[in-house]
C-alpha cells in the first residue's frame, strides 16, 4: 500500500483544473530522480511480503458473524502492545501493520526483509505465525462475543446489510446498531482513501461497475437482490448477475502479494516482464473468492471484481463514446494486466496497444541514461489525471517526488516495476507481483511466497524465457477467473521455456502441465514450473543442508493444487456452502452458513481444528 501523508484534498473540480500542471511536476521529478537512480545496485536478493487480514467479530450465542471495521483501533492496540512487549520479541525479523482501503482489512509487512538463501526462506513461515499470534493478542473475546483477525479473501456477506458493526460501535457487541450504514463507513478515514472512493464516480460521470455472474443452482433466482448502503445509488439489475459497484464493494477483499529487490534496472526490468505472463496462472491457482454480497459466484476470484469497480476510465477512454474532453482510448482497466513489456528486446510482445502521453515522452527522452521502451512505459502511467491531490502539496519544491509517487500510486497493473526511493540509499529497484489470493493457512500462503520467491531465482539462474504476445496474456487472465479454472481451464504458454530457444512456440496447456510439467498438445515436452525450481535448487549447496525437506513440502502444495489432488481455496470455500445442511440450492450464503464457516476457518487458522483441505500435505 502506498504512504502518503495527511493533508487537506483539494476538491476533485480543482484536481481537474490543476491536473495537467501537476503530472507535468510529475514529470520534471522523474526526469531529476532517474539519473540519480537508475545505477543504484544490491548485492543480494531481498524480498518481503504484503499480507492482508479481516477483522471479524463472532457472536457465538447467535451463531452470526459481522465485520468489524475498527482496523485504526486495532493497529493502534497492536503498536502500543509491541512497544510494551518489545524485550520478549522472539521473532528476528519483526513485522509492521498499516490499514488497508477498508477499514476491516489490515495489513502485514516484514519489519526487515527476507533473504533469498535457505537461512532466510526458513523464517517466513515462523514471521507469519509470529503476526498471527500478535495481532490475535489484542483483539477480545469471551463465550459469546470474539473478535478474530483471519487470512480469508472475502467476507462471505461483505456489504449485506445486516452483516457489518461500523467502527463507531466496534466496542459494542449488539448488532443493532447497524440499521443505518454509509458507504463511508467502510472506509478507512485517511484522506487518500475517501479521495480515491469519491472521485473515480466523479471523474468517470457514473460510478464503475461490474455484473459478476451468479452460479446457478438448482433453485437460484434469477433476480438477484442486494443490499444498499444510505445514499447509494441502485445499480443496474441483470438477470443472473451480481451487481457491484464503486471502489468500496471491490476493496473488501484480502490479498497476498509479494515484492523482490533486484539487483539492478536491468534486472527489474527482466523480471518484470517474466513475471507478467504468470499472473493469470497465479490468479487460478491461488483462487480464494467464491462468494461475493452473500451469494456464490461462477467466479473463484477476486481480480475481475477490482478491475471493474477500480475502472476510472471515462465512456469516451472506454470507446462507448466519442472523444471529447479525453484524448485517449484506453484499452483496458486502471486495475488490470500490465500495458507493456518494458524491456528493450520484448517490445515486438506489445500487440496491445496502450497509449502513451506523446508530449511528456518526449520530455522523458530527455532524462540522462533513459531508453525509448522505458520513457514510453513512464508515458503510458500519466494518461489519464491524478486521482487526488493535496492542497499543501500542489506546489512542490524541486526536490519533492510527490506528485510522481502520486501517479504512480494509482496505479495497479498486476505487476509494478517500483524505482528505488530517492532518501534510502538501501533500496534498490523493485518488482511487487499483486495478483495473488491469500490463503487460509500460514502453511499455505507460506507455499506460494516461497514458490514465487524460488521460480524468480530460477528464472535469473537458468535464463528462463515466459514472454509471449501481451493479447495472450490478457486471454489468459480472461479464462483465470472462472469457476474452477485451475482444473478446467487451459492457458497458453511458452513450450520452450529458454531464452536461447531457437523458436517461441506458444500452445494451450493444463494447470498441471504448467506448474508440473509433460507433453504439451503440439508435441512438446514441456518441462513444468516446479522441476525448473528443483534443477535451479540443484546448483545450490546451501538448500541441501537440511531446509531442501521443507521446501519440497511447501513445492507439493503448489504442485498437487495444479494437479487437482488437493482443493483450491476458493474449490474448498464453495463445497463447504454446497454441503452446509442449511443450503438451499439457491446460491445464498445465509447468516449461519457464513458463521460456521469463518469460525471454521479461525478453529484451521488457531490450529484447534485440523486442515482437511491440505490433507497429507499439513506441516
């Protein structure tokens, strides 16, 4: 999550009337910051994680559970209780909390970031549960009322009406209090947040939206009924299709994703591009959302809801209308795949055509060390305004960056390539993969980090090649989404994963071929994900040394989910509401049906209650 200071936001006419001025500031911090930057290197691989929780309150008399959106309360209670217990730390890495964009959602960050040797993959499991016990050390609870900071994507009954304990009434326990509920009070109340929330309807003329389809039962009704918060606009009914709307509906859920220091530029911009081609097979794999506003999906994922509800483009950027006010078509979602490859030798890849800010590429041109692939990928993030700006920042001295960590920010392709911060000689550049589900295990989510983590060495180590045309890229993330594509769905990919490969033979492959490897449909044999991590880990000594056992352990999670031998998050989540004795085939997910699952999920998560879901695999 990106950090800004508080401040006054400027109201959004007056962020229009000064947009042009600021992302031209935007553009003069860039052109002064990248030549300090751009030779900045580190020695060594370090990497750190972005976990998110919700917050939740069980009332177990009722058998009901409610979101509690107190996130401020509870990373305060958290601070105050690590600068009392700071001497009892037995955590060598530590951790940091910070609020998501709603405020149910915290997230977790690594106080120092791992290494990419075995003594460094060792602590993060350890790190994860040492966060777990810490934030679960503040929150209160007695045989009726418990509050529970879990690892689950979405709350199953996120914005029902009847579900949710805004923060004002956090320290009580009656559910009552929540006849009247606003759009904000889901909010986290920090000025960005309530800015992004306020002005994308405004700058788009209509708020975004995206009908998510239902999955039919046997007794689904086609006209599917959700709540309203006070002063929400009612959305467009279609038959067997969920209505969502806005950022606030998209912003409820939970994530895990990952962010890996490089050596140098070129290394970020390498890894950039290998790591794109992956997101929709991520996204399958880590699919961990069935459910949305009480109802199962047809869906396992979250990453279309947040496309769709985080899209800013006006009617005319999305082509429905003709171009007026707005100079550019954009082909696709603010929140989205990335808009281009951005090293040199992959810009033949780019056959989607993504605009570009002509008069501030040129600009960028001018910068001292900077390539015309780069300064186009620079260009490419200033189409469009600035989704906020704050009244003390709008003037800038010469040395601020703000304005350039402003565009930046509002941003979210599925991989960020991030330059090194200007006031921290340590940092260096970075990629932040984000397309990935949290899981519901320390375990689990553990499994992935480390899967990510390793298949980037290998990538780097052994020359690994993934590009193939950016059309291809977004087919595939158009198939990642659906019902059970782990196991159903086919992708195309590389077949010779070499970047001395002679040919670049793309064919459709199986989940299981991708992550485990085997004949491909075109005859070839395509070697898999996971044995060119263990022929990487062969040319290191120092996973032989006793940590090799528990990376394997952590390489079968990923290596049986692709193979359908174990359950998806998202496939687990879904047979449990189909099973519930009180489901009535009709697509809802009640009150009690989500109780007893959440509670399940905080009983797996507590370790009081064995994981089925991972069978053979559990650590």
């Amino acid at each position: 999550m990106h950090k800004y200071k508080q401040g006054t936001l400027l109201a959004w006419e007056e962020v229009q009337k000064h947009s042009r001025y600021v992302k031209e500031q935007a553009m003069r911090q860039f052109i002064r910051l990248f030549p300090q930057v751009k030779d900045r290197t580190c020695s060594t691989l370090t990497w750190g994680d972005e976990t998110e929780y919700l917050l939740i309150r069980l009332n177990h008399e009722e058998q009901r559970a409610y979101l509690t959106c107190n996130n401020g309360k509870v990373i305060s209670d958290v601070k105050r209780y690590q600068a009392e217990n700071s001497s009892r730390n037995t955590d060598t890495i530590g951790c940091c909390w910070t609020p998501e964009f709603t405020a149910h959602i915290v997230e977790s960050t690594p106080l120092k970031p791992f290494g990419g040797t075995s003594f460094g993959l060792e602590f993060v499991q350890r790190n994860l549960k040492f966060r777990r016990e810490q934030i679960n050390s503040v929150l209160v609870g007695d045989d009726v009322t418990e509050d529970i900071c879990i690892s689950l994507s979405y709350f199953p009954r996120y914005w029902c009406r009847d579900s949710i304990i805004p923060s004002k009434y956090s320290s009580q326990s009656t559910p009552t209090l929540v006849d009247s509920l606003h759009i904000q009070d889901f909010m986290t109340p920090l000025p960005r947040c309530r800015a992004v929330s306020e002005n994308i309807p405004k700058r788009n003329g209509f708020c975004p939206s995206i009908h998510i389809p239902v999955f039919r039962d046997e007794s689904t009704d086609s006209n599917i009924a959700v709540s309203l918060m006070d002063g929400e606009r009612v959305p467009e009914a279609r038959p067997w299709f969920i209505p969502a709307t806005g950022p606030e509906q998209a912003a409820g859920v939970a994530c895990l994703q990952l962010t890996f220091q490089c050596s140098d530029f070129s290394e970020a911009r390498l890894l950039h591009d290998q790591l794109a081609p992956l997101c929709p097979i991520m996204i399958a794999l880590s699919a961990a959302t069935p459910i949305c506003k009480g109802y199962l999906m047809d869906w396992d994922c979250r990453y279309n809801i947040l496309s769709g509800c985080f899209d800013y483009r006006t009617a005319a950027e999305r082509g429905i209308e003709p171009l007026k006010d707005s100079p550019f078509i954009i082909p696709k979602s603010p929140w989205s795949t990335v808009n281009g490859y951005v090293s040199r030798e992959n810009v033949t890849f780019n056959d989607v055509q993504y605009p570009y800010d002509d008069d501030i590429y040129k600009e960028f041109l001018t910068a001292e060390g900077i390539d015309t692939c780069f300064a186009r990928h620079m260009a490419r993030l200033f189409v469009g305004d600035p989704l906020f700006v704050m009244e003390q920042n709008l003037h800038q001295t010469e040395s601020s960056s703000n304005h350039l960590q402003n565009i930046v920010g509002t941003r979210w392709p599925s991989v960020k390539l991030k330059m090194p911060e200007e006031d921290d000689e340590k940092a260096g550049w970075r990629v932040e993969f984000r397309p990935m589900g949290i899981q519901l295990t320390d375990f689990e989510n553990t499994a992935y980090l480390i899967f990510m983590v390793l298949l980037t060495r290998a990538v780097l180590k052994l020359k690994l090649d993934f590009v193939m045309p950016l059309s291809k890229v977004d087919s595939n993330m158009d198939k990642a989404s659906a019902r059970d594509a782990s196991r159903q769905q086919t992708f195309a990919f590389r077949a010779e994963p070499s970047a001395d490969a002679e040919e670049r033979n793309l064919c459709e492959m199986p989940m299981d071929t991708i992550i485990n490897g085997g004949n491909t449909a075109g005859g070839i044999e395509f070697p898999g994900l996971i044995p060119l991590i263990r022929r990487y880990l062969a040319t290191q000594e120092e996973h032989e040394n006793g940590f090799r056992p528990m990376i394997e352990s952590y390489l079968n999670v990923i290596s049986d989910r692709a193979a359908g031998r174990i359950k998806t998050t998202a496939q687990w989540i879904r047979d449990y509401v189909l099973e519930h004795p009180e489901y009535k085939q009709d697509s809802i997910v009640s009150g009690k049906i989500c109780y007893d699952l959440v509670k399940l999920c905080s009983d797996i998560q507590q370790e009081t209650v064995e994981p089925e879901h991972l069978d053979h695999l559990v650590q």
